[in-house]
C-alpha cells in the first residue's frame, strides 16, 4: 500500500506540473476514482511544499521524476553520486536561507519588543522586575489565599499575545483552563505565579529570554519574541 501511495502522489505531480502556464489550473480527466485519489494526493503534496522549495525547477523535477519511476539505469544526465551531492547541496541552500530568514524575523521581533517594553514600563501601574519581566494586577484574590511553589501542579486561566496583539493560545479562548506542574513551563511564568495568590488576575509581559528565545515555537511565536499574557490563578494543587 505504502508502495502504491507514493507512486499515484508521483504521477498526480507529474500531471499537476505539466502544464503550458504556470497559472494555469491543471488540465486532467478524473474519469475514475483512482484517478482522483491520485490528483487529491498529488495535489496535498504540493500544498505542502509550496513556499518552502520556491527555487526548485520544477521542469527538472518533473524530467527526474519520470526518470526514477520508469526505472531508466543508462543515459542518465547526471550519475547516483552527483545527485546526491546536488541534494545535499540545495537542502544546505534552503537552510542557510532559512537561517537568514529566521536572523531577519528575530531582529525585528526584538526592536519591536523593546519598544513595547519601555513604553509599557512607564505605566504607574506596572511593575518591572529585575530580570525584566513585568506585570499589572488586573484582579487580587483573597490575602489568605494560597500561593504556589515550584514543586506545586496548578490550575489557571490564561490569553497569550504577541505585542501586535496576535492570539497564539488563549484557554480563555477555549473555555478550558489550563492544568499543569509549575515546573514544567516557561521561566516567566515560573518566576510570576509564586507571586500570586489564587484567585489573582495579573497581565504580564515577558522578554524573549524568559519565554522561547531565540528559536520562538510554532508558526506565531517567532524567534525572540516578547509575550503578553493574562493570566488568572485559579488553584492550587487541584484535585483529579
């Protein structure tokens, strides 16, 4: 089966590819229905490499391709060992791009995160940490209220921004708050929460440092990225 998949995603590029245009919508009969599976795959591969192999021919692409599935040994433009350097080459290409990229991103990530700091730092209601994070009490919980320590598991309620005011995870959101061990989550957080007690609202903004730094995580939180949270503490340990 693994076999039979990879050789209708094959030939459903093949045929996506060969076109007159390149705006051009492929033009193919999908008179049966492995004819469409073979376009519905091809077509899903495709979706995944586009813009992230731009600079790939795709007219050598396609000559390569119908090369290696119909088995061809002998006359071939280049042998097995060049391929495999022009392979290794262009994926170290593609790397050194996207180091450049992610160098760009992160630089500008950071200007703007240091502007959103300095301006948010001179609000009379924050408070600036030394280690630079800061934080605004939105809502306070009762004076006798539990605080957590860095062993403790808890349960809270949070909205993530980025200083554009982008969403990349909200429980609020979801309608769900959020259990886990204190210990388990970024450094801002870990220095914020044993400051709070439960029933606490606070709005806290954190530098790249104490958040994902310089690698970010996932597709919204790029690399040195200053984070905005709200978060509320809602307990203390909680039970299953």
């Amino acid at each position: 089966m693994k076999r039979a998949a990879t050789i209708l995603t094959l030939a459903a590029l093949a045929t996506a590819c060969e076109q007159p245009g390149d705006n051009d919508v492929a033009s193919v009969d999908l008179d049966s229905e492995d004819r469409k599976a073979a376009y519905a795959i091809g077509y899903r591969s495709g979706e995944q490499m586009h813009g992230q192999m731009d600079d790939l021919d795709v007219d050598a692409f396609i000559a390569g391709m119908r090369d290696g599935m119909e088995g061809r040994q002998d006359d071939l433009p280049m042998d097995t060992a060049d391929m495999d350097d022009a392979i290794m080459s262009f994926q170290q290409q593609m790397m050194a791009q996207q180091q450049e990229e992610m160098q760009r991103e992160g630089e500008d990530n950071r200007r703007k995160g240091e502007k959103f700091r300095e301006e948010n730092a001179e609000r009379e209601e924050v408070t600036v940490l030394d280690s630079g994070l800061q934080y605004e009490v939105l809502e306070s919980g009762d004076e006798d209220a539990a605080s957590p320590d860095s062993g403790d598991t808890i349960k809270a309620h949070y909205h993530g921004t980025l200083v554009d005011d982008t969403v990349f995870d909200s429980s609020m959101d979801r309608g769900q708050p959020a259990t886990f061990p204190l210990s388990g989550v970024i450094p801002g957080w870990q220095e914020a929460l044993p400051k709070m007690r439960v029933g606490d609202k606070w709005r806290i903004v954190l530098p790249p440092e104490l958040a994902y730094g310089e690698h970010g995580a996932g597709e919204q939180v790029g690399p040195h990225s200053t984070l905005i949270f709200e978060v509320e503490l809602l307990e203390v340990n909680p039970e299953e």
